[in-house]
C-alpha cells in the first residue's frame, strides 16, 4: 500500500488559506486590497464580532464579469499577473491566492456589477461549497461577505483574542489603508459604529491633501507635531511626514511605512528609520513617521511572503543610505520646535482647575496690580531688542533648574541642565568627527579570527576607518587586528565592538555599533559635563545659553529625547486668566 497520497482540493485550499488568512485582518487586507486594484473611489468596511462572526467589504470599482465570477474565486486565478509582470508588479494583489482561501475558510457571498446595470450576479459558498449562483441586485462595484471566519478550520480560532484586539488591529490597517490612498473614501464600521470616515479632497494638492487625511484618521495632534518629508535621487523618492523627537512612542505602532503605495512591515525598514533619528532618540523610544519610498518596480521585489507585507531591494545598502541621509536632512531643518503635546495637556490640567475659582475676585490688589504694569513696561522697553530672538530674553530662574525667557509672543520656559547637555553632546561630536578628538594605541592588540574569503575583500574599506581614529590592519591570512581606536572609546569592550564592526562592513556596509558606541560616549560626557540641577545663573549666563541652544542643531531635546524648554504662547497664558 503505498504511504503516498494526492491531496484533495478542500484540504489544499484550506492549509493555503492558513498561510495567507492569518487572522481576521488579514482577511480584511486582501479584500480591501482588491478594491484599490478595481479603481474604487469608495470602500466600506462592516465588522462584526472582531471579525469572525462577519466581514463585508463593499466597493464602487469595476467590478468582476458575471461569467468570470466563479473562476475568481478558484486558487491561482487572477487578472492581474502573467510571466512578463512578475519583475515589475504593480497591483497590490497578484498571487491570485486572496479569495479562493477566504472562500475555504468561511460562509462566502460575492455580488459583482462591471457594468452599472439594473443587477449583477452572486455567488454563494459555504466551507468551499457551492450553495448557488445567480442573478442579484447590485450597484456597479463589488459586494463581498465572509461570515463564520474559520469555521471549517476551528483550530485556527483558538489563536484569535478578544473581538476588541482583532477590530483594533482591523482599525490600524485601514487607518494604513487611508493615509497612503488619500484619493479614496474609506468607512470603516465595527458593530455597527462608524469608527472610520475619510472624505476625498479633489480640490487639494497632495501635501495639503495628506495633512487632512492625517487629521481625520490619526488626529490635529499628529499634524501639529511632524515635518514635511520630500527628498529625491535619481529614480528614487522618500515622502511623507516625520514625527518630532519630542514626539515619540515606547512602540512602532505609529510608524506607517510604504513601498510604492504598499503597506509594509518590515523590521529591517523600522531599524533604518531609527538609526536615522539616532542622535535625536535614545532608550526605547520610537518616532512617529508616515514614510512611502517610490522607486522602479524591478528594484524590489514584492513576491517574498504570502501575506505580501516583507519586501526585499535589489541594492539595499543605497536604499539604506538614502533613507538615513533623507530623515537626517529634513530632521535639521526643525530648529529649535518641539512638540506641544505635553504643553497643550498641562495647560488643559491648569485651565480645569482655575474653572473651579471662575468666580474668585481680588478687588483689593488693584492698585499693586497698575504699579507692576508701568514697571514692566520700563524692563520691556530696556530689553525691547532682546525678545526678538527665537529664543526671547531671560528674565528670571526658579527652583535652580529652570529658565523663564519672554519672547515677542509668550514666554519660554528651558530645563538648563537638558539645554546644556545637547549643546555640549553636539560640540564633542562636532570634535570628532572633525577628528579633533585624540587617538589611542593600544597596549595589547585585539585579534580577531576570519574568513580569509571574507577578508580578501575589506582591505579597503579599513583603511577608510582610519578617518575616525580606528587603525586595523590585516594580520596573517585569516585574522585582523586592531591597533588604535578613539580615546572617547578606549575603556569599552573593544573585542565586541570589533566583531560587531567587523560584521556590518561585511553585511551592511555600515557602522552602526561604531557610531552608536560614539554617540554612548559622547551623550555620557554631556550628561557630566553639563550645567547641573541646582547651580544658581545669572541673567548674562542664563542669555548665553539661549543664544547657544539658537546655534545649535536639535537643541530642542535633550540626549535622552526629552523637550529641552516648552512655550507657552501670550494667548494661551490670557486663557489661563480667562481674558479670553
């Protein structure tokens, strides 16, 4: 008897449909990409029960040929895709995988109408078994409805959470969805509640057109506190909007990354973003970014996982490059702005607990009250030139830690010890890559065992080390060895260091260990060498420090990410006081 046997049909569709349907949103995913491929202006989302109770996804595209509705819904049927396509796809479906699985796995209806007529035709399937096909009414578009999810595969629902994690991870995909397709309208409703509405502006231009977007699915919070992205090379472009420093997250949750148009997650890309707000984020902080890198379509490919979701590059150490050099640029441009979250909910907490004294009136402080105004005016008029800089003017210290600067629009509030920390963490790394920072050789060379196939290539790129006080030189035919490193650097674990180096050269063509152990170095320095918590200024010392923090780069956060000052506009401090 032979122990080798010919899987039937239900069995394959369903062990495919496990790698492609994971979940509930993955099954949203593939639905909803379908209807960016048909052209659709409007697609609606109903969700019920986290999605495996019902999925039905509605939309205004082309819509599926009544005599080819039944052969779309077979495994490796599609419209999209032949041989000379397969190195420049362009759909966000392709594998001809999406529907046939969904299918195997659920109760399954289908309405299609391409051509707008009075009605359409239907298909319905229950576990991958036809219940009947026929003539529906149906607007021009598709209708598809997948209830019961994974009721032929129970095994798989043992996996699921709570209705409320699924429909969150649900809600997070069309926001995805949403702020890359801002020409589309997307609905999204979870028991019957509209979490989700987008409009459409025509009218707009893209950027402006993204900002609104921006603001109907993620808020005017988001907005306020990212830059413009917009760089270019060649063929290659990156795009999107980049969260301040200041306005950073314990997780990725808010990082929406592309590859033209494609939803991506992509740890490797998440890594890149990182290392390029490095200087400007430390511990476990992750920025807040909307990123979609365009480049020709056989520079990737897109055809690496069954949920379509990892891509790979065709030279992705230029990408790379581009990326970190692109977020760089555009991140110095910020200046001195920070965000104004953190403002905005202290100023909430002062304005409900001055609700509770609305009433409260101090007539016997009048008279003090019209003295102190001809004084200020006498100290504002002294200074008048002052307040002008970006910064303001220095009026005062209070608790021996903070500054008070009035500028021409409010005032200003600076931590000295976090201010004074960047400004000396970016001179000592001015210092060395300027290579005004001394080297040391040391005692006992570190060697390190490799490759001699490996080896044969780096020479090179060894001797561009040496720019940055590294000295390491090629030792017998399968060893290296290094002789000379930064004194910044000199008391750490060179031998770790030295592989980790060793193996980004190799791999990446990087030096993320090296410049990461720099920056460790230079940050702790800064943090020592700083005006500490508790010294007493005076106001020339206190102004001094203004005026440095104007000159220097990503001075509006400290080394560890925090804000370095907040401000507080003149017309926010008149709410305080309920003169507005």
């Amino acid at each position: 008897m032979s122990k080798i046997s010919i899987l039937p049909d239900e069995l394959i569709n369903k062990i495919a449909a496990g790698e492609v349907i994971e979940r509930p949103v993955s099954a949203v995913k593939e639905l909803v990409e379908n209807s960016i491929d048909a052209k659709a202006k409007k697609i609606d989302i109903y969700i019920k029960g986290g999605g495996r109770i019902e999925i039905t996804v509605s939309d205004d595209g082309c819509g599926i040929e009544k005599n080819e509705l039944a052969q779309a819904i077979i495994r490796h049927s599609t419209s999209k895709m032949n041989a000379s396509l397969l190195n420049k796809i362009k759909t966000l479906g392709f594998r001809g995988e999406a529907l046939s699985s969904i299918v195997s796995v659920s109760d399954f209806i289908i309405r299609s109408n391409c051509k707008d007529d009075l009605e359409g035709y239907e298909i319905s399937l229950i576990s991958g078994n036809l219940v009947h096909s026929k003539p529906a009414s149906q607007k021009k578009g598709c209708f598809v409805s997948a209830k019961n999810l994974f009721c032929s595969t129970p095994v798989r629902l043992k996996f699921l959470k709570s209705d409320n994690y699924e429909s969150l991870l649900i809600k997070r995909l069309i926001q995805k969805f949403a702020l890359i397709h801002v020409d589309k309208e997307f609905n999204l409703f979870i028991q019957k509640k509209k979490i989700i509405n987008t409009k459409v502006y025509g009218e707009l231009s893209s950027k402006k057109a993204l900002e609104k977007r921006v603001e109907e699915v993620l808020g005017s919070e988001f907005a306020e506190n990212t830059v413009e992205l917009d760089e270019k090379k060649d063929n290659l472009s990156i795009t999107g909007l980049l969260g301040l420093p200041t306005y950073s997250y314990s997780n990725t949750n808010n990082q929406f990354l592309y590859v033209n148009g494609r939803i991506i997650n992509d740890k490797s890309l998440s890594a890149i973003v990182k290392v390029a707000y490095r200087d400007v984020l430390f511990h476990d902080r992750f920025p807040q970014v909307i990123i979609n890198i365009k480049c020709p379509l056989d520079w990737v490919d897109v055809n690496v996982h069954p949920m379509k979701n990892e891509v790979r590059f065709k030279d992705k150490n230029f990408l790379n490059s581009f990326i970190i050099k692109s977020i760089k640029s555009t991140l110095e441009k910020i200046g001195h702005r920070v965000a104004n979250s953190k403002t905005s909910e202290i100023l909430y907490r002062i304005e409900s607990t001055n609700d509770l004294q609305k009433n409260i009136i101090f007539e016997n402080n009048v008279k003090k009250k019209e003295n102190n105004l001809i004084e200020l005016k006498n100290v504002e008029k002294k200074n008048e030139h002052q307040i002008h800089f970006p910064l303001g003017y220095a009026k005062s210290q209070f608790h021996e830690n903070y500054i008070i600067s009035q500028t021409k629009d409010g005032i200003i509030i600076v931590d000295q010890h976090a201010a004074h920390e960047r400004i000396v963490y970016e001179t000592l790394k001015e210092d060395f890559y300027n290579k005004r920072i001394k080297t040391q050789i040391l005692l006992i060379p570190i060697i390190i065992n490799v490759d001699n196939l490996i080896l044969s290539n780096l020479n090179e790129k060894f001797l561009s080390l040496e720019k940055f006080g590294i000295k390491i030189e090629l030792f017998g035919s399968d060893s290296i060895i290094l002789r000379e490193v930064p004194a910044l650097i000199a008391d750490s674990n060179l031998q770790e260091l030295t592989e980790k180096l060793f193996d980004e050269l190799t791999n990446e063509h990087r030096l993320d260990s090296f410049e990461d152990e720099i920056n460790k170095r230079c940050s702790t320095l800064a943090c020592y060498g700083s005006i500490r918590s508790g010294r007493k200024l005076q106001v020339e010392e206190m102004n001094d420090l203004l005026r440095k923090m104007e000159e220097t780069r990503f001075s509006g956060q400290c080394n560890h990410g925090r804000p370095t000052y907040v401000k507080l506009d003149i017309v926010d401090i008149e709410k305080l006081f309920n003169r507005r």
